[in-house]
C-alpha cells in the first residue's frame, strides 16, 4: 500500500483531521503519522481509522509530539536510542515503547526510527560548500571526505554500542506485538547509522524485528556529497528492506515531490516485494499540484 506522510502538512498546520482530509482528498487513503503529530492532533485523527476513512501504514518515532516540546524541537530523536548516556537512553526506550503502543491501536505493523548523531560541529556545511563549488570529485574535495569519514567513523563506536542494547529491547517487544522496526538511513554525515553501524546492526539482529527503512531523498544526498557510491545502501541492506519514503533530491536538498529530483527509482524497484511499505514523504514545499504529479510519477513508475 501507498501511504503519504503527515509531514507534508504537519509543519505549518495544527488541525489533524485537516491534514488527514487534504491527504484523503488526492485519492489516498494510506498514511504514515509522524512526530509533528501532537495528542491534540492524534485525538482528531483517530475517529477517521477507527471509522476506516484511513489506514494507517506506519509510524515516525516519536509519536505524538510530547507536551511541552515544541514542533520545532520534533525531529524523532531529541532524545536518542543511541546517546552513551544511560538516562537518555532509557528516556528514549520509554517513548519508542510509547510509539509501539500506538502502532498497535491503530494497526500500523512499522514504526521508523531515527537512531541519534555524533557531534561534528560544521561538517555538513564543509561537504555542501565543496560541492556547490564543484569540487566533490576533486582531490581537494576526495581528501576533505575521507577526513570527516574518518571522524565520523571514530565519534560513532559509543554510540553503537548503545544502539545495541535499545534495538535488543525494542526487537523483543516489536516480535511480542508483530510490529517490526525500521531504522531509516539519515541526511547528515553526523546521523546514525553509517553504511558500516548498519551492517553490525543487522548482523546483530538477522531475522528479528529489526528491519531497515530507506529514505531515498537522503540516500540521494549523500551520493552527491560523495559519503558514498551510487546505491551502496540498497545493494547491502535491500535484503531487510520493511519499507521507504520517496521524494525528490536536487542536490542536498530534498523533500520535494518524487519524480522531480535527482533520485533513482529503478535501482529502488529491484527490492521492492509486494509487502514493502512506500510512503511518499514531501514537506510542505511541494505543492498538491506537484504531489500529485508525483503520484502520477510513481504509478508510471510501477511503485505506487
């Protein structure tokens, strides 16, 4: 099933059904709920499952958006499943868990994760600055990447271990339950995981609930800041694919309608099955017009 993802109007509307029905009213019925989504705005939007009106394909982590954190501060790991310090961690367990529960009311059988960062203060801006000048697959810029992957590769290993133990507890409630996590593949050369943290992961986790999600918006970004070859994430994880967003890349920016950036759709395809989860999720930039060519785009596409 075809899903769209709140977040194409969660950032500047505060009316859950009003959200639901502008979705609704592109001939869709799937939707992913994600962690702008308020108590508030999730009280609206539960007459219209319950009623069948929509079918809710899966969950952002964390959902809803606590009271008192402001939507601006709801970015799904402002406090981290991955974070060294054990009184985050569990902090961010206990509202995983809280996800779950809601997954399970609402029949959603996938919640996607975000897993935390490193700190690397101004590393994304480097990697951006050297591609806009051109010099990504310049020595200049080759040389510059591989230092910040090196950094990068040194600042994640506490917090691989971390991940480790709250992905034990989340799997062995998501097989109690029947939901499977996703951990999506993230934007910045800060995010968790890399290429390398996943493979640890699904060694650690083969055939458990733990499955990967791909966001092919920020796989395209990091192709084109050169942190790694043209469809390494597919071609190593596409095995645990649960499911994916789709929207479109120019560059490093992304989150506009599918179909109208840089992105490669038929690489995506070889690891689609029947039971992938494909939600479509464009921020508020794109208009319902370019969502809806997008649609059009992806059934042509044969994934929608």
């Amino acid at each position: 099933m075809l899903g769209i993802s709140t977040a194409w109007r969660s950032e500047i509307w505060d009316s859950g059904a009003k959200i639901i029905e502008e979705i609704l009213n592109l001939g869709v019925s799937g939707v992913e709920l994600e962690y702008r989504i308020s108590r508030p705005m999730l009280e609206e939007i539960i007459p219209l499952v319950q009623g069948g009106r929509i079918s809710v394909t899966s969950l952002h982590n964390i959902l809803p958006l606590p009271k008192g954190i402001p939507k601006k501060r709801a970015d799904g790991e402002f406090v981290s499943l991955s974070s060294p310090d054990e009184g985050e961690r569990k902090e961010a367990i206990r509202y995983a868990l809280g996800t779950l529960e809601w997954a399970e009311r609402l029949g959603a059988r996938a919640i996607v994760l975000h897993l935390g960062k490193v700190a690397m203060d101004g590393a994304m801006d480097c990697l951006m600055d050297i591609y806009d000048r051109g010099k990504t697959r310049a020595e200049e810029g080759e040389a510059l990447i591989a230092e910040h992957k090196e950094s990068r590769a040194r600042l994640g290993k506490p917090l691989l271990e971390a991940s480790l133990k709250s992905l034990e507890v989340l799997a062995r409630e998501g097989d109690k339950r029947g939901v499977c996590w996703g951990v999506e593949n993230r934007y910045k050369i800060q995010d968790f995981p890399t290429p390398e943290e996943f493979r640890a992961i699904f060694r650690e986790f083969k055939g458990s609930p733990i499955r990967y999600w791909h966001d092919i918006g920020h796989a395209t970004t990091q192709e084109n800041l050169g942190l790694m070859p043209k469809g390494e994430l597919l071609e190593n994880f596409g095995e645990h694919l649960l499911g994916t967003h789709l929207h479109g890349c120019r560059g490093y920016d992304d989150h506009y309608a599918p179909g109208s950036g840089e992105e490669d759709y038929s690489l995506l395809k070889k690891y689609l099955r029947p039971e992938t989860i494909r939600v479509v999720e464009t921020h508020h930039r794109a208009t319902r017009e370019e969502l809806i060519q997008g649609l059009d785009f992806l059934k042509e596409q044969g994934i929608a």
